[in-house]
C-alpha cells in the first residue's frame, strides 16, 4: 500500500476485540479505509465481518481497541455519532420501514428542517427523487415500502445511504438478493462514491463481484486480522486459502447418479396473482434448477407446493403418481417432502432458541413417541449436523440468533435434512454463506441424490445452479419461460431468458415435461 | 382491647361508611374495652368482602357488622364465622337470613320509599312524571325502595306521579351523568328524578345544573348533606333524604357489643344501643333506625359539616 | 395504501354520522344543536385519552395507567384546590399536567430505561396510582361546592357555542396531529412502531423517545383529571375505573395497529368520538339497560373486524397484468 | 472452529432451555422464592396469625381459582396472545350453572359440565375470531369482555341467583381432611401437569416455538393456528373451571361476579416471568407468583390494611420484582458477566 503512505485514512481501527458471552466474535482486529478506494472485506461466515461494521457504526462497543476517524481518536456511543462523523453503513439485516413510505425510509433519523423545526416535507421529496433517479429507480417516492420488491428495498436502502452524504459507506452483503441488472446499477454507484473521493468498505462472500470492484482486500479469519493487500495482486485461491486456512475446491462436485421415474409432479400450477401454467415432473435421484431474477415467483411456487401459501391455486400435484391435496405443511413433511426456506430470519429458523432444539424441531415426531421428546437423539443430531456443516458455535445449546449469517443458514439446511424426506425444496441454499460453507452445502446436495433423494433447486446464482443441477427450468415473471438439459446448459441463453432479452419459444410454459 | 367487633362496608373511599366508623368508634369508647376493626375491599364485590372477613375469621374477632355486596353470596362465609363462634350481624344492606343473628335496616324499606316519593312531590305537586336514576341493576337496597316505590304508587297520594324509567348509574359518576342527560333527552316532560345513591344523585344534579334544567328538573333521593349541600344552594336539588349513618354505625356497634354479651337472640328482643335508646327485633330478627331524615336549603349546611 | 387508509377513516366517519342519525330518528331530540353540543362535549375526554393511548401502542407499547393517573392526578389537585381555593384557574390545569407528567415520566422510566415490557410496568403502576388516591384523600370525595368557582365553570365556558371542553380536545388533536405529520419526534415514532432495529441502525435515539412518549401520555392523562373532575364536579377513588380498556378501544376501532408502527391521529380521534357516541346514544335510544354492555361488546367487534378487513396487506403480484377475478383466500 | 472443540470446553450440552432463556428463568424462580420468603417472614413478624397452617390453608381458597387461569393464561401469553375476557367468561359459565341449577335442577355434577362447556365455548370464539378471523388478541377480547358479561348482565337484569345444591356447595366450601380446600388441591394438580406438558413434551415444545417464531413454527410443520385456537379454549375451559369453584363458594350468581379478576391473573402470570412477547416463561414462576400474591394478599388483610392500599402493594410488587434482575444486571458487572454467559 505503498500507494498510502502519506495520507490519513478516512477510517481506521486497530487492536478491536469484541466478545459475547464466551466468544471472539473480532480478537484484535485491524483495518483502514483510505479515500477514494473500495475495501473489500472477505471472511468466512462468523470471521467477524457484520460485527466490525457494527463495532465501526456506534451499534456495537468494541471491548479494546481504537477506532481513528480522519486521524483522531473517537468513541462511537450510537448510530447517530456514527453517522454524524460521517460513517454510514448498509447492514446485513433489512434495516427498513414497512409501513412507511420510500421518502420517510430515505430520510429516517436525518431529516430535512424548515426553520421553524417542522419537517420539510417538500425538500425530502425532491430530494429522494433526485436520490431514487441516482440508483435508477422509477418508483414514486410516496408510496409504502412494503408496496416494492425485494430488490427494490435494497436499493431504497443504498439511496438511503447515500442521502446520508457520509465520507465511508458500508455494504454489507449489498448483492445477496440482488438481481444481475441490479448489481450493475450498484457498480455504477460504488464508482460514482469513488470518484467523490469516499471510502467504501464491500462485504461480499462472492468473488466475482470483489474483483470485479474492489481496490484493496482485508481477510478476516476467527475474528482476526489475517492479510490485506492489493487486488491486482492476488488470485481468487491465495484469498481463499487466506480465508479458510486451507484449500477449498470451489468447483462445484457434479455427482454422476442414474436419474429414475418421475417423483413430484406438477400439471398447470397457477393461482393469477403469483404464477401461471407452472408444470414440471421432477425425478428420482435428480437435481432440478429453478433460475430466475429475484422475485420471478420461484419462492412463491414452492411455498404453494407446501400449503404454505395464503393463495388457493389451481392445477394439480402428484408424488408418486397419487394426487396429493396438502392443507399445511406438516402433511407434506410427513409425506418426506420438506421446503428449506430462503428467509432464514423469519421463516427457516426459530432464531431465540437453541441450535439443538431448531435442528430437532422439524423432526420432533420422529425424535418422539408422539409426546416424550428424546433429548440424546436431539443432541446426536445436533452433534451430528454440526460436524457436517462445520457450524461455528460455542455448542449446541447457543441461540440461533447469536449465530453468523451463514452459520445460521447452515443450522436451517440442518433442520430440514435432519427429517430425512425424499424430495427436498431448497430455496437460495447459498445465498449470502462463505466458499466453504458453500461447498459442504453443495457436497450435501450431491449426496443427498446418491441417497435417494431427489431435490429442488432455487437459486439466484447461475454457476451454482449450472453446477449441480440436471435440468434447468427458467422463470420469469410468474411462469416458465424454459428449460433446459444438462448437456446444453449455456449462460448466456438461460440469463437471456431470465432477463426477457430472448423470449419464450411458443407455448413453452404450458408444455408437459417429459 | 378485650373485644374486638369489626365493622365490613361496602367498600371504602366513600363519606357515608366513613361516618358510619365513626359512629362506630364513639360507641366503642362509650363501651369501653372495645376494639373497633374497619376494613372493606377496594371495590364494591362479594369476593372483596369474603376475603376481608375470612381475615377477621382468622383473627378471631368477636363480632362482624357486615354491610353486604350480595346477601348470598356472603353466607357461607358469614356461616363459618358464626361456626367459630364469632357473632354476625348486618347493617345497612343486608346478609340473608341465614348468614346473620340480625339485621340494622338504616330504615325500613316502605319508609325510605315514601321518603322518596314525598320529597318528589314536595318538589313539584302531586302530578308530573319522575324517572328513577338507581345504583346497579344488583344493588339490593335500591331494588327493595324501588319494590316500594312501585307498591306506592297507586296509592291516591302519588297517583298522579308517573314513573316512566329506571335507568342504573352503575356506581360511576360519567355513567350516571350520561344516562341522566339520556332520561331528559328521551322524556321532555321529565319532572324528577330520584335517585336513592351517593354518587347518582350528585352526577344528576350536575346534568340537570349543565343542561340549564335547574327549576324545570328536580333531582332528589338519597345522599349526604357534606356531598349535596351545593346542589341544594343551586337548586338543582330541593330536598333529598338519608338517615343518619353516625347514628347507623353506633346503634350497629352497640348491637354486636350487645350479641357478644347474650349468646342468644330471638325475635321481640330489645337490645341496647346507648343514646340511641334501644332496638325491638322482629319477628325476622331485623330491627331499623328511625325514619329517614329530610335535608333541605333551611338545615343542609348545619348537616354538612358533620356528615 | 395511503388511499385505503384514507378510506377507513371516511368508513369511520360515516358510521360515527350513522349512528347520530340513527338515534336522531329514533329520539329526534337527541339531534338538536343544544344536544350535538353537549356530545361533542362529552367525547373531548375520550378524545384526548385515546390520543395519548395512541402514541404509546404506535410504539409497540401500551399505557395500561392512563385511567389511573387521570383519577389521581384529579383528586389531588381537587384536594389541592379545596385547600387554596384563592389561586387563580389556570393553575388547575397546569397543576394536572406537571403531575400527570410526573407520573408519565416514571413509566417513561421504567419502560425506556429498564427496559420493562409496558405492559408489566402499567399493570403495576395502574394499581399503584389507583390505590393512591384513597392514601392521599384518606378515602374522602371532592364534591361540587367544594371546588372553586372557576375550577367547574371555566371548562364550561362556551366559545363559538362550544365548550372548553370540546376545544380543548380539539386544541390536543391538533397538536398531535402536527407532532406525528410534521416533526421529526413523530415521525421516528412511526419508524420504531414498525422496525425497532432499523429505527436504531438509522440513528433514531429509541431511548429518548420511549421516555418522552410515556412522558407525553401522562401528561395528556394529567390534564383529563382536571377535565373530568370538573365535568362530574366529583373526585373520588372510582373515578374513570376501567376506562383505560376504553381508550385501547378507541384506538383500535380507529385503525390504529396494536402491533405498532402504523395509525393515524384522525382514525384514533373518529375511533374515540364513535365509542363514545356508542354510550350516549345506547341509553339515549331506550336500549335495555340491561343489554347495553353486551350491545357494546359486539359492536366493538363488529367495528374493528371491519377495519380490520380494510387493512389487508397488498397483494404483492408476479405475474404482469394478471387476470382480475378477485384472489381466493 | 467447529463444534466438537468448541463443546469439550462446555459440557452444559443439556440445559433445560434455551442458554439465554434459561438462566433468564431460572434467575427469575430465585427471585419469586425469595419474595415468598419475605412474604412469609413479614407476615409473621406483622401479625400473630399468618403463620397458622389454617389460616394460611383457608386463603388458599381465595386465589386458587384466580391462580388455575393464570396457568392457561401463561401458555396464551407464551404464544405472542393475550385474553382479558377470562373474568367476563367466569360470569357466563356462573350465569349458565345458574339458569341449569335453577330451571333444569341440575344436580352438582352436570352443572360443574355446563360451567366447565360453557367456559370452553366462550374460549373457543376467542379462538376463532382470533385464528380464523384473524384478529389481534387483545382487541378481540377487550370486546369479548364486554360481551360475555354484557350477556350475563342482560339475562340477569336485576334478577340473580342463588341457592345451588348442597353438593355443589360443597366443591368450594368444604375441606379436604378439613384443612386443604379442594380448589388449592385443584390448582396444586393442575399446575404439575401444565409443568409436565409444557417443559417436558412436544406439545410443550411446539409452544415455545410458536412462542418464539410463529411463521418459522409454521414452516417447520407446527399447525399453528390450530395450537392457538386451541390454547384460547383451554383458557376459556379453565375459566369455566374457576367459575365453578368460586360460584360454588359464594353460592350465589351475579353479572359483576369475579369482576376485574382478569387484571389480577396477568399480574400473576407476568410476575412469575412470562414475557409478554412470547416465548419465554415457566409455569413453575407462575405457580410460585400465584402463592406469593396469594399469601402477600393474606398478610396485608390480616393487618386490616384497606383494600385500597393492598393494591398499591401489589402493583409496586410487580413491577419491583421485575425491575430489581434488570438493575442489578444493568448496574452490578459482576452479575452482568454471569448473565451474558
Ligand atoms: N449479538 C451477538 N451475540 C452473540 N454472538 C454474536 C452476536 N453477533 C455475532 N456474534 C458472533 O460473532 C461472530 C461473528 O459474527 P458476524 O456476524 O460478524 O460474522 P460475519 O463475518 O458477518 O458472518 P457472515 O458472513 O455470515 O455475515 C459469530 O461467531 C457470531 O456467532
Ligand atoms: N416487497 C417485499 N417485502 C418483503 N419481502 C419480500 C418482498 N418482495 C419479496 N420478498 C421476499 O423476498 C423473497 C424473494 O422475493 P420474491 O418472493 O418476490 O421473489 P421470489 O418469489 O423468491 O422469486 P424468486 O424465488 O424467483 O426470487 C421472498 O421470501 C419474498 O417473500
Ligand atoms: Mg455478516
Ligand atoms: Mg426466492
């Protein structure tokens, strides 16, 4: 860095312990951010990643350590201080307001003042026009939030940030459900801050996405500082090994199994306001893809598929060849069909209770005779999925929520195959975990065919869905738009597809799937 | 103190029970020797009372002077006291029977209703039409006036009277008041409304005063000088009644005082009961203070500062 | 979302006017201007205790001590007035209102401090108020003459041909009407009601408001001691007994959200002025006395399962232009 | 580093709860045992009849049925719901034993059925406009209240009832061996089987996780509204259960019977360290909470303290109670450490 040498960095810290509880979540963690440059920040799930920022926005207190801001020493006691020194960060979690429209959620906690004190509800519109435009978003700045999707919120969340006209933006995982198109739009802005002479600190598990903006690179590994350096410097394996301590492959391992007879099958699926004339059969022992940009309804399909949908649809499905007429979804688990949900928070984990009783919870019939849990079964299991998915946890009885990210998505898949069914419904599996964590996830796809099972998969990411996946069925919009067979996967199409730039051959969604 | 009676109103926080104690305590010291114990729940319930007596039980007091939230609902308590030989009476409103050695009636109940009547049509003349603004529709001492309002009725005295309502406060004055401004509303000829409860006939009196109704309306019945002088000076009240509860409280602690000392009493008993003279009980072991008295512009602020 | 809103708040209004109506056909003397004057009069209480209830459950929090406050607050600065009834008027009010604040400011405490849940807290502070009262009067009431002259009348004085009272309601109305539209404080209630994190990741001081909301409340509920005690001219243990549930009624009728976050103070006002309408006209329309309770019971069920259905989530559509045969549920 | 290092260094693989909840809890039962302790100690030191096991046996009788609804009631405020109408419900059932004892002559047994149906039948509407209309809890049974014993009220008039059968009677007047009044006993039972079911079966569990997340319980193949739908029946069955006892021991049926008693029963429940945000708490805080208002209650009365400022007492109890962990977590490191672990 010798690049730096004479300059004071915008931020930085030095020696930051944090603890809960028993754990290190940060053990004298270290780091600078310089202006007009992007950091990105790279650790496994748990590394200590949300907690630095949280330590560098006044939400956390760091043990020991200190934190400089253009030089001079600080204590950051709240968000507020935080911001007023002129760090602003775009957290993990979706820190926005429901009920609340998209101006109010841009100005939330620094508003525009007339004189007499009273808001000044004019400027904020104009200027959340002006911000809204700037993130290349068509929305009217009136209506609710909860009115947007999912992809829309986040980006209300980065013009909310830049509103703040802070000198060091954080992100914190800012693409995980961010479509392509929409990551694009997010460079544009990262480039913009950087020609202002910001600093950007960009948390991402993915590498793609680092290379392609990032100045410098920060490793963090078990809380602490392990390397920093240039990007232009280094390969995507050295930050790898930085992070995990040891080789990973990032190949994704494609198990080669016979497929068998059809399992699940789906005929004219529709409820008109989600999805329509959705039919699939999926197989024995096969590894489905589902592909689409966020919010194409995929979710929203399976979520019905499980009677976990409000909707009543129309169409019909089948496991085994017999019609099955699911009214909740405890009738689907017992029939060995089990959904891992993509919104690890609110729908995948019971985050207040223990990562023993959440892995035994879906299996709870089993793990009993009815009425008498069995409390060494529970533990075994824990213990055993433990081992499997490297869960970073002081031990089975630690609240879920204390977890990473990624570690708590590694419980929830944990859940769910501790049921043992034979279809399971994965929805965004990797979304927002680290390389490693990646890879057991995948190794645990691939065996779960090779044990019979067969399953579905949703996902955001198309390397991953090219990598394990038999077919590929493509969705847009709320319907089937194509589908393809392992030999001729292509990116470039199927991302044709998803988008809308190549559009469906004639009568391709309403097709039987042989 | 080597006897203990103690004396369980309806509930506290309210100025007639308050004069009854202290009725009570003067006849405590008139005694001598005797303890006077006055404790009440918080609210106007059945179970608040069986809780406070079940601690007198405990406390092995020698006589309770109950004024009952329900006649029923107290016996059985009432009937474990008098197992552990602690003598029961009620005053003011009472025990059933069954739950009691006697009963105070603070009059008898035709009494209280002619009261009533008389003092409506003192305020207006023999004809007009009168509502009647009562406590709870479970109130027991205002069911048994109201019984005898109605029997008087007919009678040729109050003939011309028409009752046209009754409508229930529910012990709360924001009720009242609205079902009071409720009676105007729907009955424009209303000329009197009686109401034979504290806080009624002063949330009464307060509506007719806020609706400018004062010489139109008379609001009478039942309630303390300290408590009504002011509407009496307002006019909105002519005149109301109330027996003396000084009087009620001492005559009442003079008959357990009384009980303790004669293990037994049957009906044509005369008991002592001090400056009160003495009570006869009748046949149904119930015996009543005198008639109730009237208060009016002439006497109310000579009342007022003693109850 | 904002239209629907705004279309609860005119299915209020128009069903508060029904119910006006309804009793005006069945006695028409309850719709004269005289009559109308003294309902408004009566609803200013309701009024101004559903809005202090109302900021509090905005912010995920209930104030279950309202009542009890009021009751307190009344009787002591009724006791107080007997004591020097020489002061002038305006010490009243402003004396309810310092106490009501104090008493405001413990539950701010507890609650934003230690954090307490509301609930516990109010539970608590509700009995202990409740039971203060009887400590402070030694049981005793306060009864018309002994107030001062200008205690009872000032509040009546008719301005424009209504009350202090209803003036008063509508002054506090106002007020918070512009606090939660148009400053900051109010709006950042809105964001802690829906998102307590986000609220504090955004850099609102939770903390901070919590207290100033309870603060706020108590004072409110101070200032209808003195309103009440010298509407009923009566200050005594049992003063406003319940009527706390009342104004979470009130609330809730009036489209306020228990689970915070989201509520209007013109749907908290329409929900107060249709509860309370609902008890004057129910004896007024020669409703058993017996049945009114019951008759209440229901039509406060009936009216927030309708507003509840006017507040069903969007239905956030995929598919584009989709057919338009309503959702089944 | 993965679990299996992690564990050998903490070997309290098997606390009962979650870490966080449990010592939560278990903090709390000290602190409920503790104030029992001081109940007891004051209520000697203050007068010469508390510590009388007849005395203190008798009281029982006045709490016990307001202490058998706190149980149910718990599990309602463990799953994120709340009832206030259980008092109103009280009535109902009273009213209904009531009209059977006296138009049917119903004897002992068929009438505690119609209380005990007809407590159940008004939980059961909870329930349903609850989970099926979807309605919040609390609006649903602040109108509940209102209804149930408007509807009492309006059958009643100014009517009321009395004079139940002597063998009805009995259920809440009479002794076992002369000394236990059959409602503690009641209450006692019932409170080992709500431990047993919630802390120590599925059921229990399924609770607690509704508790903590009623979409994630939902996804996990909890039927979640049926589990709450059936909560606010049990609610409403107990209810009528109390009804039975307390309208067996006034012998007697009134519209304002058990008037209010709701408040007190979420004093018990919260004093004894549910959380009214759901998920957290014990039935056996309930229990001990139920004895210390209870046996608090005793003392005071026995003091002929007025009822009035008994209240304050046990308001200031409350929210003491409560207050005291959090400061002296908030205040004393030294327990904070042990807390956070
Ligand atoms: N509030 C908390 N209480 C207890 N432990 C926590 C808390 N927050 C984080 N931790 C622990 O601190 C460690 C770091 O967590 P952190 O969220 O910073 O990881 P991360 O790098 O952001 O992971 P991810 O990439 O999955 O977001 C984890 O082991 C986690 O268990
Ligand atoms: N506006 C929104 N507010 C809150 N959550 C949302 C919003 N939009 C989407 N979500 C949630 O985010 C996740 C993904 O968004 P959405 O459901 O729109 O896409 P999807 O149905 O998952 O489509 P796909 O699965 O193809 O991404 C889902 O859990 C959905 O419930
Ligand atoms: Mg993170
Ligand atoms: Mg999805």
């Amino acid at each position: 860095m010798a690049d730096h040498a004479n300059t004071t960095p915008l931020v930085e810290l030095k020696g930051i312990t944090k603890t809960f509880g028993g754990i290190h979540a940060l053990k004298n963690a270290e780091c600078r951010i310089y202006p007009g440059e992007v950091v990105a920040l790279i650790g496994e799930n748990g590394a200590g990643k949300s907690t630095l920022v949280k330590s560098m926005t006044g939400l956390y207190h760091p043990d020991s350590g200190t934190i400089k801001i253009k030089g001079i020493p600080v204590k950051l006691a709240t968000a507020k201080a935080a911001a007023v020194m002129g760090i602003t960060a775009i957290h993990q979690e979706t820190t926005l307001f429901e009920e609340l429209s998209v101006v109010e959620n841009i100005f939330m906690g620094h508003p525009c003042l007339k004189s007499g004190g009273l808001l000044d509800w004019k400027q904020m519109h104009e200027k959340a026009a002006a911000l809204l435009k700037e993130v290349d978003l068509d929305i009217d700045p009136a209506i609710l939030l909860k009115q947007l999707s999912l992809g829309q919120q986040h980006m209300v969340a980065i013009a909310r940030a830049l509103a703040e006209e802070a000198d060091v933006v954080i992100m914190d995982e800012p693409t995980s459900s961010l479509s392509s198109n929409e990551i694009e739009k997010l460079y544009v802005i990262i480039e913009r801050l950087r020609q202002l002479g910001k600093g950007i600190l960009f948390i991402s598990h993915k590498f793609d996405e680092i290379f392609h903006i990032a100045d410098r690179y920060v490793v963090f590994r078990d809380g602490s500082f392990v390397g920093e350096g240039n990007i232009a410097d280094v390969r995507e394996d050295d930050l790898v090994k930085m992070m995990v301590g040891r080789e990973v492959a990032t190949v994704f391992p494609k198990r080669t199994v016979e497929v068998g007879e059809p399992l699940l099958e789906v005929k004219n699926l529709g409820n008109n306001i989600e999805f329509k004339n959705i039919s699939f059969s999926l197989h024995k022992r096969e590894i489905l893809g589902f592909y689409g940009l966020v919010g194409a309804g995929r979710s929203e399909i399976m979520r019905s598929i499980m009677a976990l949908s409000p909707y009543a649809f129309t169409g019909e499905i089948t496991l085994d060849g017999k019609a099955i007429h699911w009214t909740d979804c405890s009738q689907a688990i017992d029939a060995g069909v089990v959904y891992v949900p993509e919104d690890r928070r609110n729908q995948g984990a019971i985050l207040p209770l223990s990562i023993r009783d959440n892995i035994a919870l879906p299996s709870l019939k089993k793990l009993s005779n009815g009425i008498w849990p069995n409390r060494d079964a529970e533990k075994k299991l824990a213990q055993d999925y433990g081992q499997i998915f490297a869960i970073r946890a002081a031990n089975i009885e630690q609240p879920v929520e204390d977890l990473s990210g990624g570690n708590q998505q590694k419980v929830v898949l944990s859940r769910w195959l501790a049921t043992n069914p034979n279809v399971v419904i994965v929805d965004e599996p990797t979304r927002g975990i680290d390389v490693g964590a990646k890879s057991s996830v995948h190794d645990a796809l691939g065996g779960m065919v090779e044990k019979d099972l067969s399953v579905l998969l949703v996902s955001s990411e198309l390397p991953e869905l090219m990598g394990m996946a038999d077919r590929i069925i493509v969705m847009r919009l709320g319907e089937i738009v194509a589908e393809f067979d392992r030999k001729d996967f292509d990116a470039e199409v199927i991302a044709a597809y998803a988008t809308g730039a190549k559009k469906p051959q004639t009568q391709s969604h309403d097709r039987e799937v042989a | 103190a080597d006897v203990r009676i103690a004396m369980v109103p309806k509930s506290l926080g309210n100025a007639f029970f308050e004069a009854a104690r202290d009725g009570g305590n003067e006849a405590a010291k008139e005694i001598g020797g005797v303890e006077l114990i006055f404790n009440a729940p918080a609210v106007v319930t059945a179970e608040g009372q069986i809780e406070v007596i079940n601690a007198l039980i405990a406390q092995r007091v020698d006589a309770i002077a109950i004024s009952s939230n329900d006649p029923d609902a107290l016996v059985p308590v009432a009937k474990k006291a008098m197992k552990r030989g602690i003598k029961v009476l009620s005053f003011d409103s009472a025990i059933a029977p069954e739950g009691r050695m006697l009963h105070m009636h603070p009059a008898t109940a035709a009494g209280a209703a002619k009261a009533q009547l008389e003092m409506a049509v003192d305020a207006i003349g023999p004809e007009g039409e009168i509502a009647i603004l009562s406590e709870t529709p479970q109130s027991t001492n205002q069911n048994e006036w109201i019984e005898e309002m109605k029997k008087l009725l007919p009678s040729d005295e109050f003939s011309k009277l028409k009752l046209v309502d009754v409508a229930y406060g529910m012990g709360q004055s924001d009720k009242s008041y609205r079902e009071t401004i409720a009676l105007l509303r729907r009955y424009p000829d209303l000329k009197v409304i009686i109401a034979p409860s504290t806080v009624a006939i002063s949330a009464a009196a307060k509506a007719v005063e806020d609706q400018d109704m004062v010489g139109k309306v008379y609001v009478t019945g039942l309630g303390l000088p300290s408590e009504l002088a002011g509407y009496v000076h307002t006019g909105s009240i002519k005149s109301f009644a109330i027996w003396n509860p000084i009087d009620l409280g001492y005559s009442a602690t003079y008959l357990a005082y009384d009980l303790i000392q004669k293990e037994e009493v049957q009906a044509g008993d005369e008991l002592e009961a001090g400056r009160m003279g003495s009570f006869k009980l009748d046949d149904k072991l119930e015996t009543s203070l005198p008639q109730p008295f009237v208060y009016d512009a002439s006497n109310v602020d000579k009342y007022s500062k003693i109850f | 979302m904002v239209k629907a809103l705004k279309s609860r708040e005119a299915l209020l209004a128009a069903s508060w006017i029904a119910l006006i109506v309804i009793a005006g056909i069945v006695t028409p003397n309850f719709v004269t201007v005289q009559a109308l004057r003294d309902l408004l009069t009566d609803l200013s209480i309701l009024m101004v205790l559903a809005l202090a209830q109302m900021i509090v459950i905005l912010i995920r929090g209930i104030d279950l001590s309202v009542a009890a406050n009021l009751a307190f607050t009344g009787m002591m600065v009724a006791l107080i007035a007997v004591a020097n009834p020489g002061l002038p008027t305006i010490v009243w009010p402003v004396l309810c209102i310092i106490i009501g604040t104090f008493i405001g400011m413990f539950n701010g405490l507890l609650v934003a401090e230690l954090k307490i849940p509301p609930i516990v807290v109010t539970l608590g502070t509700m009995s202990v108020w409740r039971g203060m009262i009887f400590v402070v009067s030694g049981g005793a009431w306060v009864v018309q003459h002994q107030f001062p002259e200008g205690y009872l009348s000032v509040p009546r004085t008719p301005i424009l041909g209504l009350t202090l009272f209803f003036w008063i309601g509508l002054i506090v109305t106002f007020g918070m009407w512009l606090m939660t539209t148009q400053t900051r404080f109010g709006r950042e209630l809105y964001g802690m009601g829906g998102n307590p994190r986000a609220a504090e990741y955004a850099g609102v001081r939770v903390k901070h408001h919590e207290f100033w909301v309870y603060t706020i409340t108590g004072a409110l509920s101070g200032l209808c001691g003195w309103l009440w005690t010298s509407r009923y001219a009566m200050a005594n243990t049992d003063v406003a007994l319940g009527f706390e549930l009342q104004t979470v009624a009130a609330c809730v009728i009036g489209g306020v959200a228990i689970s915070g976050g989201a509520g209007t103070i013109i749907g908290a006002v329409f929900g107060a002025l249709f509860l309370g309408t609902l008890y004057n006209i129910l004896p007024v329309i020669g409703v058993s006395q017996f049945w009114q309770q019951a008759l209440s019971g229901a039509i406060i069920l009936i009216a927030v399962y309708f507003n509840m259905i006017s507040r069903k989530p969007p239905v956030r559509r995929i598919l584009p232009q989709a057919a338009s045969q309503g959702v089944q549920e | 580093m993965t679990m299996t290092v992690s564990s050998n260094n903490r070997p309290s693989l098997d606390a009962p709860s979650t870490i966080s909840a449990g010592s939560m809890l278990k903090s709390r039962e000290i602190v409920l045992i503790g104030l029992l302790i001081l109940v007891f100690v004051g209520g000697d030191l203050s007068s010469p009849w508390f510590l009388d096991i007849y005395n203190l046996l008798d009281s029982t009788a006045i709490f016990s049925e307001i202490a058998m609804m706190a149980l149910s009631t718990a599990l309602v405020i463990i799953c994120r719901d709340i009832d206030i109408s259980m008092a109103s419900v009280m009535a109902l059932s009273s009213l209904m034993m009531g009209l059977a004892s006296q138009s049917l002559g119903l004897g002992a047994l068929p009438l505690c059925l119609v209380g005990l149906l007809t407590g159940a039948a008004c939980g059961f509407f909870n329930g349903f406009l609850v989970t099926r209309l979807k309605m919040p809890a609390i609006v649903v049974t602040i109108g509940t209240m209102s209804l149930f014993r408007g509807v009492a009220a309006g059958v009643l008039g100014n009517e009321k009832i009395a004079h139940y059968p002597d063998a009805f009677a009995a259920i809440g007047q009479s002794y076992f061996m002369d000394m236990v009044p059959y409602s503690f006993i009641t209450f006692v039972l019932l409170s080992i089987v709500f431990i047993i079911v919630i802390h120590y079966t599925t059921i229990g569990r399924s609770i607690f996780a509704l508790g903590n997340n009623p979409e994630g319980a939902l996804f996990s193949g909890i039927r979640t509204d049926r589990l709450r739908f059936i909560l606010f029946t049990l609610n409403g069955l107990m209810a009528g259960l109390a009804a039975v006892f307390l309208t067996s021991r006034l012998g007697s049926t009134r519209p304002d019977i058990a008037n209010g008693l709701e408040m007190e029963v979420i004093t018990i429940v919260v004093l004894g360290g549910v959380s009214l945000n759901g998920g957290k708490g014990t039935i056996s805080g309930v229990f001990i909470a139920a004895l210390v208002i209870g046996f608090l209650r005793l003392a005071i009365t026995l003091n002929n303290v007025p009822g009035n400022i008994l209240i304050v007492f046990t308001g200031t109890l409350l929210v003491v109670s409560v207050a005291l962990p959090i400061i002296g977590q908030k205040y004393l490191p030294r327990l904070s450490k042990k807390k956070s672990e």
